[in-house]
C-alpha cells in the first residue's frame, strides 16, 4: 500500500526562480538524503525547503502511524513552486527621485510518497530472494578456468589454421610466378633461335 502525504509553505519571501534551483536538486530522493543534501546547501531557500519536507513527513508518520509507515521508507515525490502575490516596495534615490521594484514571493508544496512496513518488507524479501537465486547460479571457479582455457586452445588453433592457409597461399604465388618465368624464356629462347634460322 502506498502512502502520500503533503505540507505546504505559502508566502515565502524568495523568488520561485530561486526556489526551483534548490527543489530540482532534491526531487526524488528519500527524504533522509534529500535533508541531508538541503542542511549542507548555502541557499536561503534550502532552509524553507528542508522546514517544509520534514513537516511532510511528520504529517505522514502522525496520520497513518510509525508502526504502519517508517520515515526512511519516504521519498520526495514532487515539489511544487507556485507565483505568489508580488509586492510593490520603493527605493528613494538622489534629488527626490523614488524607484520602484518588485519583492517577489512563492508558494511552496512538498509532496512525499511510502510504502508501508508491510509492502516495505515484502520488497526486502524478494531483492533477498533474487540475490540468493543469483549466487546460486554463479559460475564456480574450477569450471570457469577450464572454459576460459577452452576458448585459449580455440582461439590458438585457429591463428594456427590461418598462419597455414597464408603460408599455402605464398607458396602457390611463388610457385605460379617461377612457371610464369620460365614458360616466358623459353618462348623467347624459341623466338630467337627462329632469327637465327632466319638469317
């Protein structure tokens, strides 16, 4: 059974810009390792958003109970960064001038989903159970030796076999080219000895 809780954080005096930068790093991790990586982060915002995941997670373990849910079963489902109501300020400046600018805000919701103690330990179970089945199935070392000395003999026998055919192959060239040369001197030890009679 999957259990989803929520907290949210309205008004927050930090640009959603700004807050999404922190909220991507932290999105799908478990909620102890997304503390941990917010605690060491030099943002204003990562303060708000650590506040806002452990109050997620408190509200998990109040409405459902720690005996049903574990807090390190929790993850980081989804952050949601809204626009809140902008805020008009003023900068007075040199020779009565007053500028203007915008203090912006936002709108934070934190959303985290767990399995409970008893889906929890059912999945524990069956990794365990794939991890045994696949020592199980591992290859001993004996055997494992003597297929890699198999695929050694096989692998000399045949450089072996291609060593012989290109040493055959040289051999049949040599052999055509010292016919070829002899079958051309005697063709012009016949042509000239035809001058010969010629003359």
């Amino acid at each position: 059974m999957v259990v989803t809780s929520s907290a949210r954080l309205r008004y927050v005096s930090i640009p959603p810009r700004k807050m999404r930068l922190v909220a991507g790093m932290v999105k799908g991790l478990p909620v102890q390792k997304a503390l941990d990586i917010l605690n060491f982060t030099p943002r204003i915002a990562a303060r708000h958003l650590a506040k806002t995941v452990k109050s997620a997670a408190a509200n998990a373990l109040s409405t459902e109970g720690t005996d049903v849910v574990k807090a390190e079963d929790l993850r980081v489902k989804n952050i949601i960064v809204e626009t809140a109501p902008t805020a008009k300020r003023i900068r007075f400046q040199s020779m009565g001038r007053v500028y203007r600018y915008r203090k912006r805000y936002c709108h934070l919701t934190v959303t985290l989903q767990g399995e409970t103690e008893e889906a929890a330990q059912s999945v524990r179970r069956a990794k365990k159970k794939s991890s045994d089945a696949a020592e199980r199935t591992k290859v001993s070392p004996e055997t494992d030796k003597t297929e890699k000395q198999a695929a050694r003999t096989t692998k000399k026998a045949k450089k072996a076999a291609a060593k012989a055919t290109d040493k055959q192959k040289k051999a049949e060239a040599a052999e055509a080219k010292t016919k070829k040369s002899t079958a051309g001197k005697a063709t012009g030890a016949a042509k000239k000895a035809k001058k010969d009679d010629g003359e």
